[in-house]
C-alpha cells in the first residue's frame, strides 16, 4: 500500500454519495469489465462525480480484481428458519457495499444438494462462497482450502480450524441458559439438544453437559433428548420422549427456538403452562420470538453482525487469499415470560402432593 | 410429442427411486452437459438404474435442453420477511425435482439492485427467472417478453398481462377481511394501506373500498391511512396516524401482517388491548403469527403453493417458450384471536361515556 498517489481520503462512498447512487454501481461503473451492466447515463454521473472528486481506484486492489465476477455464492442450509434471512441481510449489507452480487441457494440440508449447488456456482465463476451449511463433509469443504476459491463458514468451524469462519460460543451461550433456569431454583432440567451431526447442535449439548456440572446439577436429574431437526415437529417428539417414562422437570433447555416452540406445543397438548408448570428457554432469539405466547427466554445471537463478520472477513479473504481467521461473537441472554421460579422444586406431575 | 418410442411409463423419479438419488441427480447425470458435477459412483448408479427401468429421456425435451445452464434466478424483495422463505421453498420444491439449481438475490426493494441483479445473472446464463419483487419498472420486465428467457412474476402482474404470473386475488381477499369485522358489528374500521407503488398494496387498498362500499359502510367512518414499505415500523407510523386526530375506531384492516404487527405495538402504547379495545385483521399469514399475542387473525395466502405453481409455470416455459399464462389462487381467512365484536359499537374513546 507504499502507493503515494492513491488518495485514501476519497472512497468509493464519498463518488457514490455525490452520483446518487450505490456504492455497488460505482464499483461497477468504474470497472471495465463491469461497465456495460449500468445505464449509460448513471455511468457518466459515476465518471463525472469521480473526476469532480479527484478519485482514483486503489491500483493494487483494482490489480487484484482483475477477472472478477462480483458474485458471491452464499449456502443456506433451510432458509425457512427464521435465523438465516437476518444472517444473509448481514452478508449483504457488507458485499453489496463493496459491488457484490449475492447469489444465495437454500440447500434444503441436503449434502448432494450442497455439493451440487457449490459446484454450479463454481461453474458460474462466483468470486467466493459463504456457507451456513452444516452437513457439508469436511473432505469438500477442504478441497477449497486448497483450490485458491476464498469460503467463509458461518457457524460451525473445520476441526483444524483450516478455513476462515464465524461464529458464536454455543458452549458459553447453553451454559447463559441453563445457570439462569438454576439461578431460579430450578433442580430438574431437561435438554432438547438439536441433531448430533451439526456443530451447532453438539456444541450446545456438550455446552448442557458442562453447565449441570457446573452449577452443581444431578445429572440424573437433568435428561437429555435428541431431536432428528432443528424444526418445531423434531423439538416436539424430543420433547414428549423426555416426559414419556414419566419424569419430573420444571425446566427445559431447548437447543434452539424452533425446538423451544415444538416444547410449547407439547405443553399445550398436555394442558401444561408455561412458565407456571414448566420454564423453557431458547437459543438464537429469532425474529417475532419476544411476540409469542408466552414471549420466549432464548440467547441471544447476533444474527445479523454474524452475516456482516461473514461478509467482511470474504472480503479480507478476496483482497488477500492469505487472509482467514476464527471470529467468535459472544452471545447473551434475553430474559423473558417463558421462565419463572418453579412452584415447589421438587414438585411432581400430581396437584395433590403436600409440601415437602 | 408424436414420438412412439418415448415410455411415458418409466420417469426420472422412478430412476431416481431406484438409484436412491434426488430427481435432479438423474436430470444431471444422464445429461452430458452435467454428468461432470455428479460423482462417479452415483453417476453409474442412476446409468444402470435407467439401463434396468429402459428409460429413455425424452427427445424432444433433450434437445431443448441443450445448452441448459440448470440453473434458475430468483428475485425477492425482502428475505426478512416471513411471507418469501416459503414461496422460495415452493418454487424450490418444483425446481430441483426437474435438475434445476435455483439461485435467489435478495433485492432489498432496491429497483438499483433489481436491475443490476437480473444482469448478472443474465451473465452468468441463467435458464430463466422467477421474480416477486414489486418495484421492477415495466420498462425492464417488459424487455424479458422480447428477449426470450422466460421470466415468471410472483405476486404482481403486468397491466397488459403480457408475461406469465402466478398472485392471489388481493382484492377478494381484503373483501374477506372487511366482511369480517363488519359481520361482528364494526362499523369504524380503519385501514392500514401498503406502499402504493406496489401491487399487492395498491390492490388491496382498492379492496378495502370496495368492501366499504360493498358492506354499506360509512366511507367517512372508515378511514385509510398509507404506510410507506411492508414492515412493522411502517405499520405503526400509519396506525398512530389512524389516531392522530382522536378518531374513534374499532378495527383496523392491514395490509399485512407485519403492518398488523406494528398495530400491535401502537395499541401496547397506547394502553388499548386487542381485541378488547381494537380488532386488527393481517394479510398473508405469515409463519408463526399463529402464536403470537393474540394469534392474529389473517388472510391465508398459500404461500408455498404460490411457489410452487410459479415453479411449474417456469419449467412450462422453459418446454415452450410460447406457454404463459395468469394463475389466481384463491385467499380464504383463518379467524383467531385478535378479532372479536366491538364491547359498544358507538363506544368512544372515554370509559365514561353512557350508552347511546
């Protein structure tokens, strides 16, 4: 960057400001390749804003751009949970500031749909790739570490840690859960733990079995149940297995909002309340969740700063493909109606049991 | 369709069924274009499972497909809202049954973006596309019907009906909302309009007047009041404008549920409880809005088989260029809790006020 006559103090912002446009169609407008994809006459204002401003392109980036696309391919894994559309706002918001195209496929948690949809992509000579996708093999995702085409994964992480990812604690973000249900008093504490062949879904059970040790649980006490999907039906047949022998719990833990909303329905089948008979949490505070009935206690992950961490460290990794790093986003708790103290801690399904 | 050789008997699904392979992996493996993005294995795989049925792609279908990408592109205005992830599904469904990859860009109602997205993927070699946004001038649209890469509009059509669209029957089903309320006995209903640029919001509000007059309403007591996009914020702006001049009414009718949900929050500021206080009806309804407090009471549009019928309405065009037609699903309402019968129909906005 020892370049002294690139002028840092104009950006491709401050000539998209004045021509009224993105900041994408500048990047366009001002790149050759790209030109014929804005009308001729926002091209000239793009020209006339820039010469006015005295901007010139980074040599060295626009070196580095030569023969690109602009496209980005993003993989989501179903794009009907209400966690991945904030997500891929997040990575747009960043890519398309810098005149990036996202070209987003739903991969249905279909790995054969996952490889296909990467390689048309690839095909398609996509700049990058950022993928939300959990069930994708390592062995594919490695044959990108190596084939020169920058991807970022979105919550979950090679176990060697050879590619660039985000994500968040999900370890640190179960324990949040399950220390403020014991906080309440709460002894007997279910989880509804998400599929076992996704980070997301291990991490939070292992993050389960470290919280009941250290808030000093009984682990017979706290059962776990694994659900298929991270759906409301998976959560709801978890759910109704950890009741099935007829357990006592005060408390769930669910893995995500989805399962928490499948537990909800099981309550309502078993004329149960919430949080009177049963306290339930759950994990990403999705949208429209605080609205519920009632609104649900869930941990907090930033969706959309996660899309945006995504987005940036692309960029990083298409001006330098030496670039890559682990960013952890740390999560939080969101405290709502879904959790109460429980009634009598050691209370079991019968009304007429006396005090202890 | 004349050619007696082809088995109409034997399809890619049974393949597919037999081979244990999605439909698409046969589409990609038995076409010599593709057959390189499918791994070895299952490629001999569905060979010998279409060997053992005698199946035999279709000629005429073969041959129009030469040169097929396999690839769609999808425009969707606003990811984040709840009403596009299953019309995605729906069009997804239909789409990779027949080998096809579907590409979505978010727009953000950008018409920039709009534009800039359909020519890149214009580049990229898309077979065809499937838009749902509302802001593409007709000018653009328009090109599509002459340039011959066929293009399906999801709920908006052309004026002069020139490209094949798949919506619902906004009107109808405003007409549902406003029979409703006035069958319980509301007589001041307001209407929380949407952008007017749009079709959705543009019919709907026509809608609203027909109702009113359809149900021998007092125009002058049934205000309307426009938000400036489809989101929660925007429903609240107009709903606080409903009030603004000390209005009295009893029931709002939304455009859409998210401006519904802004109603909501207008009506938690105010201190007014629906439906005790104020009825409100949405439109679409949108994944768990069934859950919400109170449930609301929603048009149901079928959002997944909107989906799906453009889906179909694609690959009909993508087999004869010259097929395209107008496809109107019908709305039907799912009455729940936020609707009731006013406490006093005349009832202003002071609890002292006597009975008429």
């Amino acid at each position: 960057m020892h370049n002294g006559r690139v002028r840092h103090s104009v950006t491709i912002r401050d000539v998209a400001r004045l021509a009224k446009v993105h900041p994408g169609t500048v990047s366009r407008a001002l790149n050759p390749d790209t030109r014929a994809l804005v009308n001729a006459a926002t091209a000239e204002r793009v020209a006339d804003a820039a010469a006015q401003l005295g901007y010139q392109p980074n040599p060295i980036a626009r070196g580095l751009k030569t023969n690109r696309s602009f496209t980005v391919g993003v993989l989501v894994p179903d794009i009907t949970n209400p966690l991945f559309p904030p997500i891929l706002r997040g990575i747009e918001d960043r890519l398309s500031r810098s005149g990036y195209t996202t070209l987003i496929v739903n991969t249905d948690n279909d790995s054969e749909r996952e490889r296909a949809a990467l390689e048309t992509m690839r095909a398609r000579h996509v700049d990058g790739f950022i993928t939300a996708t959990a069930r994708l093999e390592e062995r594919v995702l490695s044959g990108f570490a190596l084939s020169g085409t920058p991807i970022v994964l979105v919550n979950r992480g090679l176990e060697d840690g050879s590619l660039p990812m985000v994500g968040v604690d999900d370890r640190a973000g179960t324990l949040l859960a399950v220390e403020h249900v014991s906080s309440l008093g709460h002894r007997q504490i279910g989880h509804v733990a998400g599929p076992q062949d996704t980070s997301t879904g291990h991490q939070r059970y292992l993050g389960f079995l470290d919280a009941v040790a250290s808030c000093g649980l009984d682990v017979e006490a706290c059962p776990v149940s694994f659900a298929s999907a991270f759906t409301e039906a998976g959560g709801a047949r978890a759910c109704a297995e950890l009741f099935a022998d007829g357990r006592e719990l005060t408390a769930i833990v669910a893995a995500n909002d989805l399962l928490a909303l499948g537990c909800y329905d099981v309550l309502a089948q078993r004329g149960m309340r919430c949080p009177e008979d049963l306290s339930v949490v759950g994990f990403n505070d999705i949208p429209f969740i605080d609205r519920l009935r009632p609104p649900l206690t869930s941990v907090r992950v930033p969706q959309r700063d996660i899309g945006a961490a995504a987005g940036d460290l692309l960029l990083e990794c298409l001006a330098d493909p030496a670039a890559g790093r682990q960013i952890w986003l740390e999560p939080t708790l969101v405290v709502r109606g879904s959790t109460a103290a429980p009634r009598d801690p050691r209370r079991g399904s019968g009304t007429e049991r006396l005090p202890a």
